[in-house]
C-alpha cells in the first residue's frame, strides 16, 4: 500500500499548520525549563495577536474566511489578554515591525489564504488545497515565525543568577 502526502498533509498534518504546533512546544517547553508560566502566557499572547492581526488584514481585505464573528472574537480576546498580561509579557518590537513588514507583502502579493474556503479555519482539516501557493505559505510562516519570535526570544535569555555577593549586599 502506498501513502501519497501532499502539501496541505504536510503542512496541516491534524488540521493545524505544523509551524503554529512546533512554536507552540516550544514556548511549553521554555515553560518546563524555567520551571515558569510566563512562556505559556507569552505563547498565548503570540498565538492571539497574531490571529487578531490576520483577521484585521482579512476585514480590511474583505476576505473572511470564516465570516464576520470571527473577526470580533479574535480581536476581543487579543484586547482581553493583552490588557492583561502588558506587564508581564513584553515583546521584542523588532520582530514585530520585520512580521508586520513579512505581512505587508504577503498582502502586496495577493494575500492568498491556503485553505479549502469557505470553512478555512482553526482545526480545519485541509485533504485537498485546490491552488496551493507555496510562496504565499512561505510568507504567511515566516510573518508568523517572526510574530512567535518576538514573544519567545526575550523570554529564552538567560535569567540573571543570583549569586552569594548579591545576596549579601541585600543583607
């Protein structure tokens, strides 16, 4: 028995793009080894903003893949978690400015969506991409890379290590 894959099966291997699966395990991970929250929170915060930002781009672009609720869901919840979280999750604006401009071109190049529309969505399982682009996949990964980039980095540096001269000055 032979097992054909096509790109939407890479890709979207359970219905979700494979890069938003690794950068989520990544930020659980940086979470276990800090023996910290923060990262999930700052994952959470990559993964909702970006969304927001997309479903901005979609309403602006007139292209809904899921209808106009999602969009107010999506921006609610980013505006929810970043008013909560602006203290304790700070991005490295760099990455965000360099995600906004990986954007930007995305949408000078058409903005095309890899998705079997309508029902283009979290979870969505895409068997059969009719019109796969694969520069516009790349665009769209790399804007998100860079997105997850910005929240994770800062998190990923070392933490400073107290050391037996600092805590005696603290005495």
């Amino acid at each position: 028995m032979t097992v054909a894959f096509g790109a939407s099966q890479i890709v979207f291997p359970i219905g979700v793009r494979l890069s938003t699966l690794v950068a989520a395990a990544a930020f659980v991970a940086l979470a276990a080894v800090r023996r910290d929250k923060t990262p999930l929170i700052a994952g959470w915060v990559w993964l909702v903003t970006f969304e927001a930002a997309f479903q901005i781009v979609s309403v602006v672009l007139d292209r809904l893949p899921l209808g106009p609720a999602n969009p107010v869901f999506w921006l609610s919840v980013a505006a929810v978690t970043v008013f909560s979280t602006r203290r304790r999750v700070r991005p490295d604006v760099r990455f965000l400015a360099a995600a906004a401009l990986v954007g930007a071109i995305w949408v000078a190049t058409g903005f095309h969506l890899n998705a079997n529309e309508p029902g283009h969505g979290l979870f969505t399982f895409h068997e059969h991409i009719l019109g796969f682009d694969w520069r516009a996949e790349v665009l769209n990964e790399l804007a998100k890379m860079l997105w997850a980039a910005a929240y994770f980095l800062p998190l990923a540096r070392p933490l400073p290590q107290s050391t037996p001269e600092a805590e005696s000055d603290e005495t």
